[in-house]
C-alpha cells in the first residue's frame, strides 16, 4: 500500500474548507465578526453535536452528510482565532480580502502545529474512528465552554487557541478518514 501523504491530503481539505468560507464572505460579508467567542463555540457545538446525532441515528430527517459539518468546524474555529485576536466588534469591518488573508494565516499556523504534533504521535489518527475524532472535537467544544465560562481562565490548561486550534486539526483528519472510507 502506497505512503499515504498527510500533508498533501490536509492542504487539500484546506483548499475545500477555504473556499466555502471565501463563497460565504461573498455572500454575507464579514457579519461573523459581531460574534462573540461562546457564541462561536455554541455553532461549533451544534454542528459536532449534529455530527453525532448522524452517526448514531438511524433516521436522517435532512438529506446532508458530516462532511459539511466538519468543514463548517475548520471555518467557525478559523474564525474563533480571529475573534481572539482582534476582539469583538459591533459592525462588520473586513474586506472579503482581509478575512481571507487572517483566514490563511490562521490556518497555516493550524497547519503548523499538526506537522509538529504528527511527527510526536506518529499519526496515530490515521488508526482512529472518526466518531472518535468527533468526541474528541466535543471535548474540545466542552472544555472551550468551561474556560469561556471562567472569564478565558485557566489554572494549567492550554487557552481558548489552542482548543480551537485542535478543532481544526482534528475536522481536518476527520475529513481524510472520511475521504479513505473511514467510519
């Protein structure tokens, strides 16, 4: 069986992540910036939690797969960093160009951090399911609730970031799993 080459498949579901959210800056400008971080969190957790009622169920009332949801995963954590960063505000204040560009830079750095994480763990999401991927990105939403909670505190745990940073990596494997037939 031929070397399967992770960083080729991550930048191609990149590519399809990125070019929903540039279609959905088209459509609706940067109206995502009004959003607050739990708010974008809870759009995390409804898609995750979607995810798993379609993994579990046997009855699927609305004609759509989890590959949407994974992706709207990448894109809302995408922009969780970016609200971090540049705060809150209470009007859209990005071009198309600029949401793009904080977009990439983004995820380049999510990129970034899973190369350096690959090489540690030796791919060991290559041998998961991908509904445990999709617990894992639950965890995440559920500890990115608690420590939005405690004000973005924490004692001894990673911040806001790093959650959502492992969000995106972890839809991203979920989405090559899927590609490779993975359940």
């Amino acid at each position: 069986m031929p070397a399967k080459d992770t960083k080729a498949q991550f930048h191609a579901v990149l590519a399809r992540c990125r070019k929903l959210f540039v279609d959905k800056m088209a459509d609706y400008g940067s109206a995502w910036r009004i959003l607050r971080t739990p708010s974008i969190t809870d759009q995390i957790f409804i898609k995750v939690k979607r995810i798993r009622t379609l993994q579990t169920a046997t009855e699927h009332l609305v004609d759509e797969g989890i590959e949407p949801e994974f992706i709207g995963i990448v894109n809302y954590a995408a922009m969780g960093v970016i609200q971090l960063q540049l705060g809150v505000v209470d009007q859209p204040d990005l071009t198309a160009e600029e949401a793009t560009a904080l977009y990439d830079k983004v995820t380049n750095e999510a990129y970034e951090l899973m190369t350096r994480k690959n090489h540690d763990y030796d791919e060991a999401w290559r041998d998961m399911r991908v509904s445990s991927i999709t617990d894992l990105i639950m965890s995440k939403v559920l500890r990115t609730k608690s420590i939005e909670d405690h004000g973005g505190k924490t004692i001894v745990s990673e911040g806001l970031d790093a959650n959502y940073y492992d969000m995106i990596n972890y839809a991203v494997f979920a989405l090559i799993l899927i590609s490779e037939g993975g359940k």
